[in-house]
C-alpha cells in the first residue's frame, strides 16, 4: 500500500503541473491575442488620423 501511496502522490504531483501549465499557456495565448488586437487598433487609430488630415486639406 505503500507503494501505490507514492505513486498516487507522484500522479497527482503530475497532474497539477499539467494543470499549471495549460494554465500557463491559456495566459499566454490571451497576451498573444490582446497584442494582435492592440496593433489593429493602433493601425486603425493611424488610417483615422490620416483621414482627418486629408480632410482638412
């Protein structure tokens, strides 16, 4: 019994890194995501600001 304790102890030890690390790639994804969708609307915020000027000329 002894034996299938430490093995129940190292399954477990496993199982919460996967955990922390699908965790950990659930953030990073979500940053990759926010970055992409900061540069859209930066790009948009430049189009924005382009149209403006050529309407004031």
């Amino acid at each position: 019994t002894c034996a299938l304790r430490e093995e129940n102890d190292s399954l477990r030890w496993q199982l919460d890194a996967y955990r922390n690390e699908v965790e950990l790639l659930k953030k990073e994804q979500g940053k990759t995501y926010r970055t992409e969708e900061d540069h859209t609307q930066e790009q948009q915020l430049h189009f924005l600001q382009q149209t403006m000027q050529n309407m004031q000329q």
